[in-house]
C-alpha cells in the first residue's frame, strides 16, 4: 500500500485478557455498545493483539524516543538552546543486544526490520528528535521516503524544545511545528488526526505539553462515535494508578509542586493547579470507550504494560537504545479465542 493512498483514506511476562463490560453513552448517537472483546499477549517487545472487529491482520511496527540530535551549520545560531540535547544520547546500549549503538544506527535497522517484515504501518510516537534541528527531520524524511511504508507522526515534547527559548509550552510547539515538523503530519492536522488502514482507525494526538485541549477532546469522542476499533497513539502515557509521576497525562499528582526538571530542561513550569479539567475528561472518555482497542506510547524509555479499566496501555523500549514494539493486529478467530 503506498503511502499517499494510506493518508487520504505498540518484559518477558505474557499477559492476556478480556475488556470488562463497561458501557459508553454518546451524547449525540444516545445509543449504547457493547465493548470489543479483545486478548493482548505480550513477549518482551513483541505483542500480539485479538479482538473482535478485526478483519486481516495488520502489523506495526512502533518507533518512539530515537532522540536524533544530527545538525548543521543551519543550527549554529541555536546551539545555546540545543547544547545539552546534543550531548545526551551520542551512544547508546542497544536493548536486546546490549551492544554498542547510536540514536541514528537504532533508527536505520529498526526502520529496516519494518521493511523486512513488510509491516503495514510505522508509529513514530514523539521525541524521534532531542531538538527541531532540519538536518533531522530532512534525514527521517529522506529514510522513511527510502522504504516507502505508510507512516504515523506524532510529537513528543522534544521534538520542537529548544531549552531556553521563551515562550509558552503551547506557543514553543505551535512554532517549530510550523518551522520544522510540519512536512512529518504529511498535510494533516498536527495536534489530532486520524488514520485508516485494514479497518482499524488509528488516531494520532498530541499530549506533549502533558495537557489536552477542548479541540482534540471533541475530536477523540468523534471518532468514538463511529464505533470503528480504534488505537490511540499519545507521546506522554495515559495515567496509571501505582505509577510515578512520569506517567503525566491526566495525573492528578501532576502540577508545579511535583515538577522537579524544569530547571534542568529550562522549559516552563508545570502549573500549579495542575491538568485542566479537559485533560481529566479526555482521559475519562478514552477509558469508557468501548471500542478502544489499546494505547500505544513512549516518553519514559522503559517498556510497560498497564491495564486501566480493562483497556491495555502498551509503552515502547527508547528507540536511541534500538527499542521499538512488534505489534500483529490479527482476527479472533484466528486462534478461536472467540470460543472462550
């Protein structure tokens, strides 16, 4: 499938499970569904997803946290905003092997893995860059052209972050997307979008200043409505109760009093009072929504699984250390667990 076609229409324990029977009420549909049944099993970055309403099967492979830092002379005049980034992953220990690798040689060979394996999409869930520099993003663009895979983009908070710059988190993101990112989004909107392959909607929205706003919140329940399988691709995971801070998006521990890195990113603080009350409702529709099949995301560099109301948040090894998530999307009744 090429991929103009694709935009115009994510341990070694192994868990599986059903989705509890939870109803969602649309507002505007006033008509009730019954939740998906679905079964995850997950073998270290390998993960293998059942559930009903799947119709082929699809493969992903999920990319986040590369953490690129290649520049030019086009980013001297940024350098005292960039200096740190640039130093911070210049080699890295690959995950697996636990060899020797660099951000750039991770993104070749997982880029290559996907060819091989002839995967139906490619997720690049946020901080694919320590910084917006062009010669970057040229450089992705330039590899994913190569192999010709439809592909997803999504922003983390790195990848438009210049430490130092002023400005507001949401006024630093609207820019260097704008400036830089803009050509990744391949002509949709940056902060939310949606897309169809196989029959699964991916929808792609961007929580990288931990907070969501009432656009993506009325765009999220939209899609719901259509009662499609739906995967959500966030940069920063879904609160999960017994996890740290990291574990941002709709926290309620999060707010200035817990923001210990400010300083060190050199970024605006948290606000004190903490998520907006649309963040709280945006997490509240995700894990009501019946037919959700899954989060996928990447932020803290460490895979993870978590199960919130009977819905599995599935988070990506980094990428700079060769991370990435092997994901098979197959039908229920390949392996007759419609039987169970």
């Amino acid at each position: 499938m090429k991929r103009r076609s694709f935009i115009k229409r994510g341990t070694a324990a192994i868990s599986s499970f059903g989705l509890s029977n939870n109803y969602f009420t649309n507002l505007d549909l006033k008509k009730r569904y019954d939740p998906l049944k679905t079964f995850v099993t997950i073998d270290q970055h390998r993960v293998s997803f059942f559930a009903e309403g799947i119709n082929e099967s699809l493969k992903v492979i999920h990319i986040a946290d590369t953490h690129l830092f290649k520049d030019d002379e086009r980013g001297i005049p940024f350098e005292k905003y960039s200096n740190r980034m640039a130093k911070a992953y210049n080699q890295t220990t690959h995950f697996l092997t636990r060899s020797k690798t660099t951000p750039e040689d991770s993104f070749v060979q997982t880029l290559a893995y996907a060819k091989e394996v002839n995967a139906d999409v490619i997720t690049l869930v946020g901080d694919i860059f320590s910084f917006p520099s062009e010669l970057a993003i040229e450089w992705v663009l330039h590899k994913l052209d190569a192999i010709n895979i439809p592909y997803i983009f999504v922003a983390g908070n790195h990848d438009w972050h210049y430490e130092g710059m002023e400005g507001t988190m949401e006024s630093l993101r609207s820019t260097w997307i704008k400036n830089r990112l803009l050509p990744l989004y391949q002509g949709n909107n940056p902060l939310m979008a949606k897309y169809d392959t196989k029959g699964i909607r991916f929808l792609a929205i961007d929580n990288s200043t931990y907070q969501i706003n009432d656009e993506q919140l009325t765009f999220f329940n939209e899609q719901i409505a259509t009662g499609m399988p739906i995967v959500l691709l966030v940069h920063i995971p879904m609160y999960a109760p017994g996890k740290n801070i990291s574990y941002g998006c709709a926290n309620p521990n999060w707010s200035g009093a817990s923001d210990r890195n400010y300083k060190l990113e050199r970024r605006p603080k948290w606000p004190e009072n903490g998520h907006t009350q649309t963040t709280f409702n945006f997490y509240q529709s995700i894990f009501n929504a019946p037919n959700l099949l899954g989060i996928f995301a990447g932020h803290i560099h460490q895979n993870s699984i978590e199960i919130i109301k009977g819905k599995p948040q599935i988070v990506s090894d980094d990428n700079a250390s060769g991370g990435y998530l092997d994901i098979d999307f197959l039908k229920l009744e390949d392996n007759h667990l419609n039987k169970i």
